[in-house]
C-alpha cells in the first residue's frame, strides 16, 4: 500500500514544491493527519506548464487515440491502489469509507467510458462535405474535426476527493480529448491527490506518453493556482468550488494577454417542488428522500437539494426535523468550510425548525439546520436564495401550487431543479417544467438530485452562478467538448489530413 | 421596390431613435445617401431587449421548429426585395452590384440550409440513455437535447451588409436556435439594414412570431451597443468586426452581473505559405490568385491573406505588384475605415514594392499595398503581424522551406491558414500542417481563404485574437451551437418533456 510522502509530480517525478509548507487535517478528529506538504511557487508552475507544452506537441507521434490506453491503464492502477486511496482519503476529508469506495469505483468507471467514447466511431466528431461544382459559390472539399485545445489547468474540488479532483471528471475529460493536464490539488487532501497522483504518473509513462503529460500541483495558497491560469501554455481551465474562486479564476483567464476560457462549476441552491397532490400521497417518503439527500456527505455536495417549495411547508418542515434529529452529523471537509457553514446560516428571516444546536465536535461536525420561511422572506433576504455549503435547507411554505412559477422566476441558475408531482398535476406543472429549464441543466422528477450518472445524456452544469459557461457540462461524455476546438480542412491531400478525416482510413482499418 | 426612410425596427414596427441623427456615405463619392437615421437611446435598447425576453416566452406556444418557417419565409422576402437591397447596399458600401447580389443568394441559401437543419432529424442533438438498474449506482432515464439561451444580441459587420448583418450568419443561427435577436445594425449602411430589417419584422409576423423576436437597433455612436450587451434579458452576443470592438464588448458582457458569452470574431493574418517546388511550377498562377484574394471587397474580408511566407519573396511580390497595379482601387467601407488603412501600414520595417501612392479619389478608393520584409524583420515589428484592414498584404521572403515552421510559430491566431504545396513536398509539410492546426481554424491547400462555403464541415472561427472563442464557428450549421445550452431531463413523465424527447414522438408523428 503506497502511502503519501509529501510530493507532487512533475515532470513523471514526485516532486516537492519550494514554497510555505502545510499538512492536512483529519475532519473526523480536528488534528493534522499524514505527511508535510509545500506549495509550489510560480516559477515551479511555469515548469509544469512548460513540460506540458512540449508534452502536447511529443504525443502528436503517438498513435491516434493513444490516450484510450492512458485511461484504461489509469483505471487499473486506481483499482491496484483501492485501499490506500481510500484510506488516505478517509483520513483527509471525514468522508465514509463505503462512499469513498463508491466514489472510488465511478471514477474508475468514468476513466473507462471515457477511453470508450475516445474509440468510439463519433469521436471528433469527424464531418465531411464533399466538393461540390455545382453549388453558389462552388464548394471545395470541406472535412471538420475536434482537436485539443492544449494543456488544460483542472483545480481539484473538496468534496469529492476522487471523482472531481486530480483523476476525477475534468482530468478524465482533459486527457480523453487528448490535452495534457496540469491538476492543481485541493489543500484539504494532499495526500490523497499524491497516491491518486502517483498512479497517473505511472499511467502516462506505462502507454509512453510524454512525462509532461501530466502535472500535479501542491499548494495551500492562491499562488500556484494563480500560476497555473496565467501560464502562457495552458489553453482552458477545469474548476469545481466556491463561487469566489470560480469568480477570481474567471477573472484572471480573462485578463491574460490571450484570454482563455475557465469552465467553472460554483455554487447551486437546486430547488424542490412538491406539489399538494404529492405531500398529500407521500409527504413522508418525500420527507425521508429529502433528508437523505441534504445530508449526503453532510450537505457538501453541489447537487444538495437547499431550497423546497411545498403548500405544506410546516409540515414538512417539522417531519424533516424529526429525521435530522435522528441523524449522524457528518464532519465539514475543513474549518474554513466549517466556519463559512455556521456563519453563513445564521439568516433572520427564517424559522429554525430543528432542535440540535451546532455540534462543533468531535472535530469538524456541525448539526444539520433546517429553516421555515414564507415566499415573500425570499424577496427581502437575498442570503435565503444562495448557496450553503454543508447541511442547510429552507422550507418554503406557499400558498398553493400556482405560486411555484412565482417562485422559480426569483431562483438564480442552478445546476438542476427537481419537481414532485403526481400523474394529476402533469398538465399544470407545464409552465413550470418550462420555467425550470431556464434555470437548471438537469430536471429531476420524483427524485433527488444528488447523485450524478456518469452517461452521454448527462449535463451537470447549468446557468451562472452554477457554472460560468452554461453550454457545457462537467460530467458525462460531451464533457470533453470543452477541451476541444474544430478545425476545416479544405482540399488537403490524403497524406496531410488526419488519418480520422483521410477518406482512405476505414479501408486500411479493414486491411490491418 | 422599398426604400430606405430612416428607421429601426421595435416590436414588429418601424421605430425612430431619440438620439443623435447620421447619415451613410457613398464611398464611392464621398457624399451622404440616403435618408437621414437617429440613433437609439439606452431605454429605447432596453425597451426592445423586454420585448425579445417576451417574445422568447410567448413563442413556446407555437409549434415545435416554428423557426424553420420563418427562416423560409424571410429567404422568399429577401429574394423579393433583391432589388432595394442591392441598391441601397452598394450605394451605402461601394461593393459592386455583382458581388452584392452574390451575397445576397448565399444569405438566401444560408436562411434555407438553417431551417433544412431545424427541421433535420439531429436537430437539437437529442440523446437518450434508458434507465439502468444494473448499472453502480442505478442510472434514472436520462435524456438531454439543447435548447436556445435565451435573447442574442447581433452586431452587424461593415464589410458583409447581408451575409454578416441584419439577416446574416449570427442572426440566422440565432433564430435557428429558437432565440429572439436584437441586431445592432452597422452604421455605415443603415438603409441596407431598415430595408433587410423590414423583411425580418414581415417574416416574424407572418410565422405568427412574437413581434419582440426581432428589433433593429440604429445608431451610430457606443451607447446602443453597450446598453444591449448589459440588458439583462439578453443571454449571449454574437460579433463581427474590429479587434478593439470585440474585446470592449467581451470586456463588458463580462462584468455583468450575470456574465454572458460574446462570441466575437476580430481580427485575422490568414498566412499563405508557398513552397519551393509550387513557385516553381506555378508562380505566376499563385500571384495571381493571391492577388485576387487579396483585393476581393477591397481587401476588407476577414479571410483576406495578408502574409505570404516564400523562398521567391522578391520575384513573388515584384509579380504581385505588377498584377496590383493593373488593378481598379475599390473604395473602402467608410471614412474611419480608410484613415485607419491609411495610417496603419506604413511599417518602416518593410519594403514597398507596390508603384502607386495611396489613392484617395474619388470618394474612399485607395489604392493596393504589397511590403516585403524578411522572417527576421517580424521579429522587431509586431505591426507585421497585425491584420491590416483593406487592401495590404506582407510577403516574407525565407531562405527555405525548412524556415516556414519558425515562421509559423510567431504567427497570432487566424481564422484560416493556406499552404500552396506540389506532391512531393507533402512529406515533409507535416510538421507545418500541424503547427497551422494550432493556429487556425481553416486549413487551406492549394488554393486561397476568401470564399467561406456555408456547410456542415465549415469552421470559421480560430484562436485568439481571430475569435473571442476558438470552440466555435460563426459560419456553418455547427454556429447554432453558439446560442443553446444542454438539459437533461431525469425520470420526466411523457407529457412534460419535449416533444422531441418523447419516446412515443415517431408514433404519434406517424398518426398525425
């Protein structure tokens, strides 16, 4: 079992930073667990970018879709390495060793469908327009593919130290586009993201790859990330986090001599809607789903459902309180989350409905705290309709279903919006549900919203604040779009085309 | 045949602004033509932007591709009204009577390739992955197609009054989206814009079209430009024209408060690389159909080569030089235009090799001019590697082929880049090739940028500073893509998804 040591990699070398050191903490007991880390400085940074630069231009000698093999191999390696990513991820982020090894197989997973995508027959999206003498004006012959944009700078998220962090959905999705990754690793599990790491590494150098393929960045400051977007070399950003730092990177990209884009994915309110018809056939089963779901890895994950609609708000109110009372407060990811959670919640125009008090320990846990308003709390008290990281919810009592449509043209984008309905109230919910998909990239239907497939139908993205660029998503296949630009080659010989687009190649496959 | 009489358009009317009165110039004379226009007030942008949020809602009443008819229904009007709109057209930007009415059929063919791709069965990219309840975790039914983004402002381009302006690619794209369009019109032509305009407001009204779904915004200073790029209801930008323009836009949709995509496309070198073995074999045919692409439209096209990299630098432009002087000066598009042409190639870096001094009349003619300059001069003079609008072009003398991929590396982004090659150097140009891949977004071989086909596999876009957003083209059916966003729909029942998403869709298609 590898354990952490205190590096990054650079270069296909661990890799220690020159800069101020750090350690993690173990949110179950508030103490600091594993090795010392240091940050990188800028001028580290630069190096990574460098060695990515000339890593993008060493591939192209690689065969075409060589990056399949680095993903499956990756997968492989993340698997061979289970109980050692696990388990230093269980001691860095307080998370459950069970949803750990969950997360653990759908990153797995997702780094295999993507190799599958990359051979799959759409890939590229190869386009052909033969020419055409007889068009005005003549057409010449026109064949349009997707190629990488370049190296890709992706910050790792918090709270899912796997599945969105160094060989997580914006790594995965990087390098199935066939970009080289420099991942900036969140401060909060530096170890994890040195096994996870080190395991990436190895990938890039088992399918021969160029070292430069991939970089992972140490740091508990804004300075390596700060590097990181504003490195010449590095063509698109991947970001999950705060809507300040989604903000503060957007703005830094955009000011670069050469802009370039941040796909940021920030914060989410993902709004609930039950109507009456639905409370009165299952208020309770709602009540528990919705419980389950805001408490979902202590209320840390961007699909939580914070804000629900119902005509029996009280009511539902009082039996989710009654759940929560029941359950076992998680610990927060780190006290900087912990101290924005119990700051940021204190809202005077909201009933408090449950009974436990902040539990400030053993270490980093915090009670779950459920709030009462009424619709019009929500246009005077703008903090009733942002997002809380961590186990808060609002109950919004309404006076009857009609006020929904109201009720969702106050909602700021979401990254999905879910209604709970029963067969009755499909006609009426129309102006809703159309309501909705102006505010959210995914619509549930009696259901929850945490819980995000990893498919080609998937969008986990949606209008700003959610994310900063709403015609994308940050999970599923067409993920990789965002690391990709097309390119039209008119009237090239065969020999200079690429072989994807040569109207020859099915032919040699056959042959081969 | 309609004249021109001074006016925008709001909700489906003719709408004079309050603001400060201009007129268009003849650039063929000099003098004002036309009536008299008033530019629009912020409120009165304000206004129309309202308007197309409403029009936006209230035309999800009408049939499922509502916009395909509309699309249509303005192809016919514009071919009814040839005649004022190649009139007004060339007086107001001095482009002949043949080139306009060329842009006119492509701007035609281009509203009816648009709605061929509505009504097509990919429209959308509609994508359905069946629920799964093997799956780790179980996967809920999820499906996911595109939908429109809301209002698209349009900024109309001074050097296409058809195919990039009030009816042009932006605007057809937009509506072919299903979204609203809010056209600054340029003011260089504002009579072409009134006449095309009329023919959208007839169009909106006779598809039966909220009339909020088109304005035409008239004016002549910053402020209704600024003031539809802040609206609130308008949800992304689409942009053709100068490098400085397009980034005071990107600038300001920025900072919204609700950041929103402008799709800009600025300025481009378009290089032209010509190898040894092809001056060889065909000098003077390269000449002269660099030297016609070069002058078409007065050397103001966006895919105007202004650079040729040579081993026959010298023979290359002294017989480049000859074929330009034989030529007829054009006027340019405006004043500003011409001053700026003027001012902006006089580059003690290079070598004039063209005889005629500038010609300034009548009206805004000017006449062509060709510099030479060696790889090294590039490397002390940015201004060299700046796109010159108008009738200017460097060609770069190298003393080989082998320097062409030096050359290529200090090239800026471009929206295509051509390479004019004989088989046998087809080996050895793929290093190049795949440089110019980075650096384009068109590759041409053997032939010259000008002339952008409207198909599936175009691409007209390129890195920074060509465009604002290199993962798009402007020209193409794939420039939809710019105004919709994707949504998924997890466990929807029948009746509220869209049509197109409906699994008994086909079914109930076939019973109609």
């Amino acid at each position: 079992m590898s354990a952490a040591s205190g590096t990054g990699f650079l270069a296909g070398a661990p890799h220690r930073g020159a800069g101020e050191s750090f350690r993690a903490v173990d949110p179950g007991t508030g103490s600091p667990t594993g090795p010392e880390f240091t940050s990188w400085t800028s001028a580290e940074v630069n190096e990574a970018a460098a060695q990515a630069r000339t890593a993008f231009e060493a591939n192209r000698e690689l065969p075409e879709r060589w990056q399949a093999g680095l993903l499956r191999d990756l997968a492989a390696r993340l698997g061979a390495e289970r109980d050692a990513i696990v388990e230093t991820a269980r001691a860095e982020t307080g998370i459950s060793v069970a949803r750990l090894d969950g997360e653990l197989t759908r990153t797995r997973n997702q780094l295999s469908g993507f190799a599958d995508v990359v051979e799959g027959d759409g890939f590229g999206e190869p386009v052909h327009d033969p020419a055409d003498a007889s068009a005005t004006p003549p057409r010449p012959d026109l064949r349009r593919m997707l190629v990488p944009v370049g190296p890709v700078a992706v910050f790792g998220a918090s709270n899912f130290p796997l599945a969105f962090s160094v060989a997580g959905g914006d790594t995965a999705s990087a390098l199935a586009a066939g970009a080289p990754v420099l991942v900036k690793g969140h401060p909060s599990h530096p170890g994890t993201s040195e096994v996870v790491g080190a395991c990436v590494a190895e990938a890039v150098a088992a399918c021969g790859a160029h070292p430069g393929t991939f970089a992972l960045v140490q740091g508990a400051g804004t300075e390596p990330g700060s590097a990181l977007v504003t490195a010449p070399e590095v063509r698109a950003v991947g970001f999950t986090g705060s809507y300040a730092g989604g903000r503060a990177l957007t703005a830094l990209a955009a000011g670069r001599p050469e802009p370039i884009p941040v796909f940021a994915e920030m914060g989410s309110l993902n709004p609930v809607f039950v109507t009456t018809a639905a409370t009165g056939a299952r208020l309770d089963a709602v009540a528990e789903g919705f419980v389950a779901s805001m408490t979902l890895g202590a209320g840390q994950l961007c699909t939580k459902p914070g804000i629900v609609f119902t005509t029996a708000g009280r009511e539902f109110a009082t039996r989710a309180a009654a759940l929560l009372a029941e359950s076992e407060p998680g610990p927060l990811l780190n006290r900087a989350t912990l101290d924005a959670f119990e700051s940021g919640i204190r809202i005077p125009a909201a009933e408090v409905v449950t009974t436990a008090g902040p539990r400030t320990g053993p270490g980093l846990r915090t009670a779950p705290v459920l709030a009462l308003a009424r619709l019009a709390d929500l246009r005077r008290e703008p903090a009733l309709l942002e997002e809380h990281f961590g186990p808060f919810a609002v109950v919004v009592d309404v006076d009857s279903d009609d006020d929904f449509l109201d009720a969702a043209r106050l909602l700021p984008g979401s990254l999905t919006a879910t209604v709970h309905s029963e067969p009755e109230d499909h006609e009426r919910l129309r102006p809703l549900v159309t309501e909705l998909v102006e505010r959210a990239g995914r619509l549930v239907h009696n259901g929850f919203p945490t819980g995000v497939s990893v498919s080609g139908a998937q969008t986990h993205g949606g209008p700003f604040p959610a994310t900063s660029d709403s015609a994308h998503t940050s999970v599923g296949w067409t993920a990789i779009r965002r690391f990709q630009r097309p390119v039209t080659f008119q009237d090239l010989p065969e020999p200079l085309l690429p072989p994807v687009l040569r109207t020859t190649t099915s032919v040699e496959k056959e042959e081969q």
